[in-house]
C-alpha cells in the first residue's frame, strides 16, 4: 500500500484514515488526530519514532501507513534586503519558488507560497507567465504546506511567538485553479492543533476566476470555505485594457465579479485588496476616476505595487509622481491607498518575479 502523505490531509481527513486503516478507535480517533497536529505543527517532529504518545504497536502501524515527506530545499538565496527564496524540489522532481519577506525590524517574515509550478494564466506583466504560457501541474495540499514548515525550520521558527507571521498565497500559479488542495492547506494553517494562524493573518489572491464550485461561484465559495483576506489583482480598471494585460478579463469580465466581490465581504466581513501594478500606462487619471468608480461598489483597499521590469516586454514602471498623483485621487475619493516596494529584486524574488526556468523545464 502506498504510504499517504501526511501534509495532504486535514483534521477530518486524518481521522476518516486512522479509522479506516489503522483500526483507531472512532472515540479516540479525534484524540489522536490532535496529538499528531501538535506533534507535526507545533512540536516540528521529523519521524514518528518521536511520537512518545503513541503506544509502540501504534506507532509502527503510523509508520507503515503515513509518510512526512516534504519537498527538498535545493537552493537558497537571500537578498540584500534580507527577502530570502527558497527552490524547492519537488517528489516528481519538478522545481517551484517559495520567498519569505521581512518587515524592516528583520524579525518578522510574510511568507509568499506558490499554488502550481508555472502558470496557466497568461499576465503580461508576470514573469512566471512570461517564462512557462502554460501551467505544468497544481501542487497537493502538502506541497503547499510544506513550503510553511520548510522555512520555519530555516529560520527556526518554532516557539509560540511566531517569525512568521502572515501568509500570502501570492507566488507561482493561481489559487482559484486549485482550489481543492488550497482550502486543505489554509484548514492545516488556521487548525488550533496545527499551524493555528487566523484568519486575517492569511491572504489569497485572485485574478477573478468565475467558475461554478459546489454549485456556487467561486469566489462566493472561497468566502465559506477558506473565509481569509482576498486580494483582487486587478491591474486596469479599463476592460478593453485589462484585457490587453489580463487575458482573462475576456472571460470574467470587471463587471461580472463585483457582485461575487460583494457576497465575499458579506460573507467574511473582510475588505477585498485589490491589487494594482505601477506601470506608466494604468497609472493616469482616466484609470484612478475608473478605479474610484469600482471601489464605491466593492468594499476594498488599494495596494499599488512596485513593477518589476520583465527583459521580454516593453512595459516601464510608473514614476514617483505619477503613483503620487494616482494615488491622491483614490484617497481624495475616501478610499486607502498603500504603496508596496519591491522586496528581494536582487535575487528575482520580488512580486511578479517568479519566474525559475528550472519548474517549468522538467518536462
């Protein structure tokens, strides 16, 4: 039998196993699911011969049964502003990146986590999409756990006051394209026994991908079952030119998910960031009026981001005054407007950056 990864299963789905297959008693089995969250989450143990809890006939049928396997960490590279990547390798021996930023006192980290190797999406501006056109595979539910435990134990990152402190599911690929695997890994981070991060300290991000999930749109399905902060990259607030950025706003229009938006905030109470590149040509007053124009129909804060020049494309970044100008307009409206700099441009860890020949050259 093969052995299951343990990194590939939430709460309830540990459980539904240590019944079915290694004859736990079902009124003990909520008991153990605990004690094997806090052993792996908390406790960081790398074999279960350090599961002490367990009675040793037990032990050895969890041995037989379930495998810690995680990703190799192959190669390391920290930046001058000390963003560190991480290239990670893969069971099937394909590559993905995983970055940890940290804030200014370089004691606390946001970890940046990537959903696939490659991209199915097509973003002009996006390395990741620039180097693969095509999405190679989603990663499981461990893959994308992992990636957490992976740099936790870089940075020794387990005592009860946390390193790192938020997650973005911001790296390689698009979350709402995996979206199976993602809620198991979000259920690991937010579980008590688990990682236990809450829900404002998670944030998955979204071009605006409208399909039907469970008889629900997506996005509407991503408020009930990951129920985390949710970026919006959004990028134009012109459709003829978002398109030109975005193909996909062909198919999921700006118009046709902000009622899905809305139904996300009700739902959540959380307000939508929407995300927005500073290039030369989306930063001009036309795209703020437009801009204000959307965020008076979706509770939402701004993020402006700093572009980072693809050697492939003719896009410039937006000059200072520019995003100055920009973004007086979203605030003179009411609205937040936060600028984000690049971090870890260095090392091509910074956002939009991602673009590893090697996760997408394996086959």
């Amino acid at each position: 039998m093969k052995k299951q990864n343990f990194f590939d299963l939430n709460f309830d789905q540990l459980k539904t196993f240590l019944i079915n297959n290694a004859d736990v008693d079902v009124k003990k089995a909520k008991m153990r699911c605990q004690q094997l969250f806090n052993a792996v989450y908390k406790k960081n143990i790398k074999s279960f011969d350090e599961l002490t809890t367990f009675g040793i006939e037990l032990r050895d049928k969890i041995k037989k049964l379930i495998s810690l396997e995680k990703p190799k960490v192959v190669d390391t590279q920290k930046s001058k502003d000390g963003t560190i990547k991480f290239l990670l390798e893969l069971k099937d021996k394909r590559n993905v990146e995983t970055v940890l930023i940290p804030d200014k006192t370089q004691s606390k980290y946001t970890i940046c986590l990537s959903v696939s190797v490659g991209c199915y999406l097509s973003c002009e501006f996006c390395a990741t999409a620039q180097i693969s056109k095509n999405l190679v595979r989603n990663l499981s539910s461990g893959e994308i756990v992992s990636q957490i435990i992976l740099c936790k134990d870089y940075i020794n990152d387990w005592s009860t006051h946390k390193k790192i402190t938020n997650q973005v599911l911001m790296g390689e690929g698009s979350p709402f394209l995996n979206l199976d695997n993602v809620k198991v890994a979000i259920e690991n981070s937010k579980n008590k026994d688990g990682l236990e991060y809450g829900r404002t300290r998670i944030t998955v991000s979204t071009v605006g991908i409208g399909i039907k999930k469970d008889g629900m749109d997506s996005i509407e399905w991503a408020a009930k079952e990951l129920d985390v902060y949710l970026a919006w990259s959004l990028h134009s607030s012109i459709p003829k030119h978002r398109s030109e950025l975005m193909p996909i706003n062909e198919k999921y229009s700006i118009n046709s998910l902000i009622p899905q938006l809305n139904k996300y905030y009700e739902k959540t109470k959380l307000p939508i960031f929407i995300e927005w590149i500073c290039l030369e040509e989306n930063m001009t007053e036309k795209h703020a009026q437009e801009l204000v124009k959307i965020m008076k129909k979706v509770p939402s804060k701004l993020n402006l981001i700093e572009f980072n020049p693809l050697t492939n494309k003719d896009y410039k970044p937006a000059s200072q005054e520019k995003i100055k100008k920009f973004s007086k307009i979203i605030q003179d409206n009411g609205f937040l407007s936060l600028f984000r700099r690049s971090r870890g441009r260095d090392i091509n860890a910074s956002c939009g950056s991602l673009a590893n020949k090697k996760s997408v050259g394996n086959g």
